[in-house]
C-alpha cells in the first residue's frame, strides 16, 4: 500500500493522537493557486473556518492570501496573524453586535450581508461609529453543488443567503441606509465540490443575476463565488493538490465581469486539506465474532469529519508492511459513531502501530473538542520536526 511521506523516526516520542502538518504540501499547494490567480487577477480569500493553525496560517499569509471569516474571532486570529483587514471578507448568518463592531473598527474589506435586518443592524452600527461599511450581498443562486446535504449551501431551503425573490426589495434598502455601501455580490454553493459543472452552473447564474443589477444601473465592484473546491481524499499521495486549473480556467471561461470588476474566491479546504494528517496509535486489536477492531487513541474529538458526514479519510498503518486485513477502525469514545472506517485494508497492525489518517487539513484540528474530558490533540510541522 502506498503511503505517505512521513517523519516517523521523529514522532518516537510525541504523544499521540497529533496534527503532523506538512508544510511542503502547503507551500506547494499555495505556489499553484499563485501561478493561476496572478495569471488571470483573480484574488484568493483562505476561509478560516477550515484551519487557524498559527504554522499554517503563518504560511498562508506569507503566500499573500487574504482571509474568509465567519466569526469576529476569526476576524481577530487573522489581523492577529497579520493578515491586512483590506483583504478580510465577513461571512455568516448570525452577526453578532460586537462581531460587526470588530469589522467596522478594522475597516474589513466587505461584510458579506445574508438577510435584511442583519443590512439594517450594520448601518446602524456603521452610523454609531461613524463609519461606512462595505457590503456585498449574499444571494442563493439556487444551484446545486451534488455533495453530501450536510454542506450544500446553494438551495432555497437553506439557512443561508438572500433569495431571488428578496432581491428587489433588498436593493430597495439601500436608499435609505447611509452607514453601509453596496460593493460586491457574494455566492457559495457548498463543499467538496469536485464536479465542475456546478460551479459552471454558478457562472451562468451569476451572470444572469449581474443583468438584474446592470439594468438598473447599480455597480458592482466585486464578485465573490465563494469556495468550495474539493479534495481527492481516496488518493491523497497521487493528488497532494486539487485542480486549481481547471476550476479557476471555469470561471474564467464562463463568468462575465464588467469593466474593472474583481473577482474573489474563498477557499478553505482546498488550501489545507491535504497537508494535514492525525497521527494516532492503536491501542488495541480486537477480534469480534465476525469482525476484527482496530482501536485508536484518537476519536471524534480529535477528527469529527467521519462521524459528522460519514466522511471518508484514507488510513496508513505507517508501522507495518504485513499482509492486508479488512478492520473496523474505531476510536475510544463512548459513541458508537466513533468510527472512523467501516470493514477497512490497511497492512495487519498490532498495538502500539502509527495510523495516519490523511487528508485532515481542513475541518479537522479546528473542530476537536474534548468531549469525554479528552485532551485536545497538539500540532506539529515539518518544518518543526527536521
Ligand atoms: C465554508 C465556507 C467557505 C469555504 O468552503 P471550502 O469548501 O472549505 O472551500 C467559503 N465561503 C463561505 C461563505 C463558507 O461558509
């Protein structure tokens, strides 16, 4: 079985289960969304919510990314990590007061607005602190990303975004709204997307949206189409980075800008997700009537993706080259949704075996809890472990 390239002489010793970062995959990831966005002037916003590891976000704000934020506090860790505000873009349903507040005070780029009375408390807030605050307006393009319910986001019937049929009256709010400037129109369909004809679908709903906007004569500085580029998770070690051409060339084909208009991503797994990976041991072998258990240190507080989603990770026995056996991979947990992996190959394992979870990125240290009074797994990098 191939495996990936990974230090094991030099995790003797770290307690387990931890994020092994290997920043050489990111770097490289980041060189490669650099190529494609300085080529067509395309900007690229890192969506906190997938990974605010400060070795990774260090990286990602040297590469010049901006950042995506969801929550003032990840607004905070990306002034905090040096990030420019006039690149930080403030995305979510549920604004609070002193999240808006933030943004004001920071001068963000552009609060992405989602319903009507969140425009009104940001005017109001903006007009208090005699500021102006740009917004771009999060509309449902009502086109669907064909990924797991759980993260599509593009559909009617979602929490997220303004409606078509809002739209009108939306933009009648602006008249009487001073504090806040209509800069930017904001979409995101949804997660690991690795069918381009959604996002396809999503250029030719945006142009037929920006018609709506051109007749009546409204400008709009910026598009924003969101992120949502997926990873090939089966095969991280044949695919260590997504395929930046072909989504960005998308868009370039099939999204009409107007004169001087930018156009903005938010992408948060595709920059990550293959460059981290938890290292876990395995405790205890465990032979059941008709199945064999792998059981590891690490469970759904330190990686919720497979319990959350069903969601696959490849797993590496980095300890082992014995013939293959089929194994339910679980975790300590007092839930039986602990698992990471149902009737399982890997290279026969014993206790005390490396496993490697791969392709954990995104969404995996960033959502660890310490349910069962677990502790929170540590992080490490290769450029910390040479
Ligand atoms: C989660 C999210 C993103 C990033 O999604 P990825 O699938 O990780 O690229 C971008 N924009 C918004 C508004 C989001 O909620």
């Amino acid at each position: 079985m191939l495996k990936g390239n990974f230090p094991i002489e030099k995790f003797k010793g770290i307690e387990t289960p931890f994020y092994y970062y290997d920043l050489n995959v990111l770097r490289q990831t980041l060189a490669t969304i650099n190529e494609q966005t300085e080529q067509h002037d395309f900007h690229v916003h890192f969506a906190m919510k997938a990974n605010v590891n400060p070795e990774v976000l260090r990286v990602i704000k040297e590469a010049g990314l901006g950042a995506d934020c969801v929550s003032g506090g990840e607004v905070q860790a990306a002034i905090d990590a040096g990030i420019s505000a006039s690149k930080i873009v403030f995305a979510g349903v549920g604004k609070a007061d002193w999240e808006i507040e933030l943004g004001l005070k920071n001068d963000i780029f552009c609060f992405n607005v989602e319903s009507i009375p969140e425009l009104q408390v940001i005017d109001e807030l903006a007009k208090q602190n005699n500021k102006t605050a740009n917004v771009a307006l999060r509309i449902n393009p009502n086109v669907s990303a064909n990924t797991h319910h759980y993260i599509t986001t593009g559909l009617n019937e979602n929490k997220f975004g303004i409606n078509m049929s809002e739209l009108e009256s939306v933009i009648g709010q602006f008249d009487g709204l001073k504090n806040v400037k209509l800069i930017g129109l904001h979409f995101h369909i949804g997660s690991q997307i690795t069918d381009m004809t959604s996002f396809q679908a999503l250029c030719i709903r945006v142009n037929e949206i920006q018609e709506l906007f051109i007749a009546q004569q409204i400008k709009i500085e910026h598009i924003n189409v969101g992120g949502g580029l997926g990873i090939n998770y089966e095969h991280p070690n044949h695919f260590p980075t997504p395929d930046f051409e072909s989504y960005f060339k998308v868009f370039k084909n099939h999204l009409t800008l107007q004169p001087n208009q930018t156009l903005h991503f938010e992408l948060g797994r595709a920059v990550v997700g293959q460059c981290g990976t938890l290292i876990s041991k395995v405790l205890y072998v465990k032979e059941g009537t008709s199945k064999k258990f792998a059981i590891l240190d690490a469970g759904f507080t330190d990686l919720i993706r497979p319990a959350l989603y069903q969601a696959y990770h490849r797993i590496e026995n980095l300890n082992s080259t014995g013939a293959e056996q089929v194994y339910d991979v679980v975790g300590p947990i007092c839930e039986s949704s602990d698992t990471f992996a149902k009737d399982y190959s890997m290279n026969a394992t014993q206790r005390g075996d490396l496993i490697a979870l791969r392709s954990a990125g995104a969404y995996g240290e960033i959502m660890a809890s310490q349910y069962n009074l677990r502790k929170l797994p540590k992080a490490y990098t290769s450029d910390q472990l040479i």
